[in-house]
C-alpha cells in the first residue's frame, strides 16, 4: 500500500487500509474461484499462502483483472 508508513497516517487509517486491502483481496479471490489456506499480514501487503495442488495458470489468468 503506498505510504502505508506516511507520518500523517494514524493507526486508525493504517487499520482501515489493512481492512480496505482484505476486502478486495477476498473478493477478487472469490470472484477467480481461488481459495487460499493461509494469508499473513506484511504491513503494507499481504503473503498470501495457496493450496500446493491449485493450478497456478488461473491464478495469473483471472486475478489481475479482479484486483483493478
């Protein structure tokens, strides 16, 4: 997230951003079918941990287009 840090963001925006980033995540991940076991959060962005036996090509396919 860009100025995830900023000097002007409290805790309360850096906790809405968090949020904000969860429920686009969810949505474009649900929207492509693409379930994931583990998320961490990292900040300013998310590790995101995928089933080993998931096809990865759908990944790339639909997901981009779901996160704009």
């Amino acid at each position: 997230m860009a100025e995830f840090t900023h000097a002007s963001r409290t805790d309360h925006h850096r906790q809405a951003m968090h949020r904000g980033l969860d429920e686009i995540l969810q949505s474009a991940f649900d929207g492509a079918g693409i379930p994931w076991a583990v998320s961490e959060d990292r900040g300013d962005g998310k590790m995101i941990i995928m089933p080993p036996d998931f096809p990865r090509a759908r990944m790339f396919e639909q997901l981009p287009t779901l996160l704009l």
